[in-house]
C-alpha cells in the first residue's frame, strides 16, 4: 500500500506513542485530582503545553486542549459571534474547511451576518478585498493558514494588520499548515488559531486553539474547571502528551522534510509532464510542502481515485472531507477551475515516510489509467 492521503490524516509518529503510553495503562490519573497518583498526569499536560506553546511562539497559557480542528474552528467562530451582544459581522472565505463555514451558517442561523471572500484563481484571499468588505461592525476575521485541497498559504500577516485596523480579532483556521510551515503567533499578530494533532503525527480526536491573552471568546463547554474553565472536561492526557512529541519532532526537522516533501512533489508532476498528461496544477507559488493538487483534462476524479484505491494507492479528490460528493469540490469552483478539467481534479499529498520511488509509481499508475 502507498499513503499518499496525508492532508486527510497521518500515521501516529512511534515517539508520540511511546510517550502516550504510560498516561494511558499506569499513570491513569485524573489530572484534576489532588493525590500523588494524578501528579504526573497535571504535569505532563502543562509540559505538553509548554512545547506546543514553543512550537508556535505563543505562551502555555494560551495554549486550549480540544478534540481537534473541527472543535477548535468552531469555538472561534461561535465563541467570538456569541460573546457579541451587538451581532456584528464575522468575514471567512469561500475557500475555508466546513468546519469553519458550517459554523458559519449556524451562527446566521442565529442573526449574526457573515461575509464570505472571493479568492483568486489561485485561491489567495487579497488583502484588498478584505479591505473593501470590512467595517467597523466587523467582530472576527477568519481566514485559513493553508488550504486543504490546493496547498495555499494565505497572506496572514497582512490580513491580520487590516483586521486590527478596523478593531476586529483575527482568527486563522492552521489546521493544515501547524507542523507544515514555521509559524510564529506573536509575530502574524493573529489573536486565535487551531491545530489539529492527526494532521502532524499526534492522535486523531487531539487538538488545540491558541487564544491570546486578553481575547474575549465565550467558552465551549461549561463543567469543570479545565482549560482555564472555557472548554471543561476531563483531559485527554495521552492524546495531549502525543500531540507535544509529535509536534516538536516535526518542527525540529522542518526544513529538511520540506526539501524532501518538494523534491516528491516534483518527481511527480515531472513524470505527468513527460508523457504529456493534460492537466492543471492548482494553487499559488506559496504552497504547502508535498501538497499536489492537479485537475486532468476530461478526466473523472472519482474513477481515478477508486482506480488508484485498485492498485493499493491512498489519493484523495478534493478533500476527504467531500469524498462522497461527486461534484466539483467548493474550493475548485472558488477558483474557477475550467469545466473541462474541473471534474478530473486530484489531491496527492506527501509525507515525510514517503519515498522517491513512490512517487515515481504513484505517477506512472496514474499514467497508466489515464493511457486506459
Ligand atoms: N480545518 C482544516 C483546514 C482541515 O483540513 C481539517 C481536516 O481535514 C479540519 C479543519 C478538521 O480537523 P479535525 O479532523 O481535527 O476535526
């Protein structure tokens, strides 16, 4: 089998386990518990929230444990609109996760209006289209780090300085990006951001949302008295404590994973591009390392992938998200990829345990089927 459907999720990194296991076979404590027993469980949790913290320039403080991307996307936005008794305005894109526009669609469900950017042909929210769309009834921003099909980096820095001009928080859904690409809170300015840990090695159902000092978000689950007392319950401390180990050894070896991931990324295309394969490559310059999103010319998607799934190989159309819907993903009609080729699109998406000769046979399956 060849993995290539990382985007979707990744494998648990063996060193995350490792250090998992003891929290969950011997020291099973409940870490809001006084005794001895629970003390090495409330100190591996703040340890892990000091090296997530690390990770991403923020302080441990800031640092809220969650059940991952889709819990964290939607605190931001339902947390920021319903702390807001003026019903001011949250601003997204088209391009976002369903995590963050089905939030969306609930909170106008309850009165709070939403505007959502257009992007460019290569998905890039403009700063200058911000600007047109925001007023000073704007509460929250909430633009993506990097998209999950097509690999985009999003001009942050700057889409954040715009937001707090206008005196608006700015959230930023990195779900994709935590682990992928060096990020600095403090230095974007962003005031909120979720990760997802199963995107960088951590446990599926592990997360965080990063919330700075100060922000007014109303919290996500009532109860006790974790989490500062904005998202109760019990922690999940072995998902929380693989979480920190995975991260780190991914930010740790950052830059040679890149070069790795880009040279995989390469290989492929090329080989497309050698027997002359008509297709698109989708997304901005500024790209997601190993992410490879193409659409083929009168190709069907959907056939590809379950042709590819024949031979043993994980691709995803679109996002996996949208894996049981046929038609052209939101994203690639956002980008206005041409008929002809939108319905061939593909997402490839490498990982550092991948190989060169895998994506040489990735490739030259595809060409395979294609040829057929
Ligand atoms: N946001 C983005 C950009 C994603 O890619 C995903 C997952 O694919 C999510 C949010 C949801 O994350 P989770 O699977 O942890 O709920």
């Amino acid at each position: 089998m060849i993995y290539a459907d990382n985007a979707a999720t990744t494998k648990l990194d063996p060193d995350a386990l490792e250090a998992a296991m003891p929290f969950l076979l011997d020291e099973y404590g409940n870490a809001s518990q006084p005794y001895l027993f629970a003390k090495s469980a409330k100190e591996a949790i703040a340890d892990a929230r000091k090296t997530i913290a690390a990770c991403i320039g923020a302080k441990p403080e800031e640092i809220y444990f969650t059940s991952g991307g889709t819990e964290s996307d939607n605190w931001a936005i339902k947390g920021s609109a319903f702390s807001d008794k003026k019903k001011r305005t949250t601003i997204t894109s088209e391009i976002e996760h369903h995590a963050i526009l089905n939030a969306c669609a609930a909170i106008e469900r309850h009165g709070f209006p939403v505007t959502y950017l257009p992007v460019t042909d290569e998905g890039v929210v403009q700063p200058k289209k911000l600007e047109t769309y925001i007023t000073d009834r704007t509460r929250l921003v909430s633009i993506m780090m990097a998209n999950n099909e097509i690999g985009t980096i999003e001009p942050i820095a700057e889409l954040v300085k715009i937001t707090h001009e206008h005196g608006a928080l700015f959230h930023t859904d990195a779900v994709q990006a935590v682990g992928h690409i060096p990020i600095d809170v403090k230095k974007l300015g962003v005031d909120m951001l979720s990760a997802s840990a199963h995107k960088f090695g951590g446990m599926k159902g592990s997360g965080f949302l990063y919330i700075r000092n100060g922000v007014s978000l109303s919290p996500f689950a009532d109860g006790g008295s974790q989490e500062h007392g904005r998202r109760a319950g019990t922690e999940n401390v072995a998902a929380i404590v693989a979480m920190a180990v995975a991260l780190k050894k991914n930010c740790d070896r950052m830059e040679e994973t890149t070069q790795k991931l880009r040279k995989l990324s390469r290989i492929f295309i090329e080989a497309l591009t050698a027997v002359g394969i008509d297709y698109r490559l989708n997304g901005s310059s500024n790209h997601l390392p190993g992410n490879v999103n193409i659409s083929i010319r009168g190709a069907e998607g959907e056939m590809l992938l379950h042709r590819m799934d024949l031979k043993g190989i994980c691709i995803s159309t679109g996002s996996a998200c949208d894996s049981v819907n046929t038609r052209s993903s939101h994203v690639i009609e956002a980008i206005h990829v041409p008929e002809e080729y939108a319905e061939g699109t593909i997402r490839v998406t490498f990982g550092a345990e991948n190989t060169e000769q895998e994506a040489v046979t990735i490739a030259e399956s595809l060409i395979d089927i294609l040829k057929k």
